[in-house]
C-alpha cells in the first residue's frame, strides 16, 4: 500500500491531527481500472457535502481532482481512499486555530474477493449492533465508523459475507459496507437514508439507472421483515460494485428469506461495470 499526505509520498501523521484525536473528517473509497477513477464525479460531490456539513475549510477541488489522476496514472486495477482530516488542531473539541485540512491518499490491491462474491452471491444475517440516528450526519461518509467497526466484528465472528443493518428503532439501513435495494415485480425499493447510513456513490448511480429503466423506484423507511417476500435483493459499494443475494438469515432457528431471481442483478451489474 502507497501513501500521499498533503501531495507527497508519505505514511506518517501528526498525533494531534484531528483525524486521531477525533475522527474529524470524512473519506471515500475509488475502484480503479485502467488508470481511472470510477464515478470520481459523485465521490468529489459527497466529499464536498461532507466537508459543507462538517463545518470544515473549502478545498482546491481542482487540486485534489490532479492529484488524484497523478497518483493512479499506471494503476491497472486498485483501490483508492481518500481522507480529508480538518488538520492539526489543539485538545479539545474547538476546532478554532486549527491548521489547513489534510489531504490523505492510499492507494491498495482490488480485493479478489469481489470476484468470486459476485460470482457466486452472497449470504446476509441481521446484524446484532445498530446505528444511532443522526439527521445531521447522515448520508455523508465520516470518519467516526465505530459502529462498522463492531459490526465486522460480528461479520468476521459469524463467517457471514454481510449484515442487514438496523438502526435504533430498528428500521432498515443499509449493510455493513454497501447499500441494499429489493425488487418485488417492477418496484424496487431501498432505504431513506435521511436520518442516518452512508449515500454510496454506487447507490447514487443506480438510482440514476432506475430512473432511466421501467422500474418503478422508492425510497422507503421498512422493518427488515419487509425483505421476506422480496422477488429480489442487491447489495452494492463502489467496488462491489454489485452483488446478488442469495439469502437473507433474518431469524436464527427459522428457514433462510430465499432469492433465486437475478433479474435486476442482471440488468444492473453490465452498466455498473461500464465506467
């Protein structure tokens, strides 16, 4: 793995930077193929929500946008993250007197695992940890992802591909990392993602695609239990970056939510591919 901070080569960072003392900032995630950088209009979009809604300094997006072809230039296949930190800040919470934003690039291996997961689908359970609601951070990607963090936890301790993932009042909202969709004949649904979850730049793009399509879309606030009749269910992220499921463990001692269709899958996943 390769590391940029601030446009240089380098993998250290301050300790009173604002991303180690609080998780003060916001990231994305970029599927490279062939020196480029998939859907990098919508990923600038949202870091720039993200940087609106979290009180932070403008950016050089111009800037960042270079750099960031410097820094894929030759790569084949890979995946680049990109942190935006508020920068290096005092001790407490005030974000007076802090410095110029820092800018932080990696760039690591696609995940083989991909392939054969979108090969073969994927296996859901519920997941045991919700998230907290919060209309005022949802839909951005923060850096505070303690909640993803025990929910891999879970993942990693139930050898389940993916979760289905509540939030307090026990509402759908998305997976661990990526966004769900479910079709029942025409209408395919997804979660509002207004009171709290991750907008990913792929369900972005689907939206998109559906809206163009014959399908009826609607995003909708459900109970997990409303996935038990679904013809279908997808999972997506931007580099899945689309993934059938095959079924869905909701209630432990009970039969699997099964789902044999790959209609929407397969209409999907060509266009997603093509970017």
């Amino acid at each position: 793995m390769m590391y940029w901070i601030n446009g240089k080569p380098h993998d250290q960072l301050p300790v009173n930077d604002r991303a180690v003392q609080f998780g003060d900032g916001c990231f994305t995630t970029i599927w490279i193929e062939q020196s480029q950088a998939a859907l990098l209009p919508l990923h600038i979009k949202r870091l720039q929500k993200s940087v609106e809604k979290l009180f932070m300094p403008t950016l050089d997006w111009l800037q960042l946008e270079n750099h960031i072809r410097q820094v894929i230039a030759g790569c084949e296949s890979g995946v680049l993250k990109v942190i935006l930190s508020r920068g290096v800040g005092g001790r407490g919470y005030s974000h007076d007197g802090t410095g110029e934003p820092t800018q932080i690039l990696s760039l690591s291996p696609y995940p083989d695992q991909y392939y054969t997961l979108r090969e073969r689908g994927v296996s859901l359970e519920i997941s045991p940890v919700s998230i907290g609601i919060n209309p005022h951070l949802a839909g951005i990607k923060h850096l505070n992802r303690l909640e993803q963090v025990l929910i891999k936890h879970f993942i990693d301790q139930a050898k389940t591909d993916e979760v289905l993932v509540l939030d307090s009042d026990g509402l759908l909202v998305e997976c661990c990392a990526a966004n769900i969709f479910w079709r029942k004949g025409q209408n395919v649904y997804t979660p509002d993602l207004s009171q709290c979850g991750v907008d990913g730049v792929m369900r972005q793009h689907i939206i998109q695609l559906l809206e163009k399509s014959g399908y009826h879309l609607s995003c909708v606030m459900r109970y997990p239990e409303a996935l038990a009749h679904a013809d279908e269910v997808i999972i997506c992220n931007s580099l899945m970056p689309v993934m059938a499921v095959n079924q869905i463990q909701a209630h432990k001692n009970q039969p699997a939510w099964q789902y044999p269709s790959r209609e929407l899958y397969e209409y999907l996943l060509p266009e997603c591919l093509r970017l």
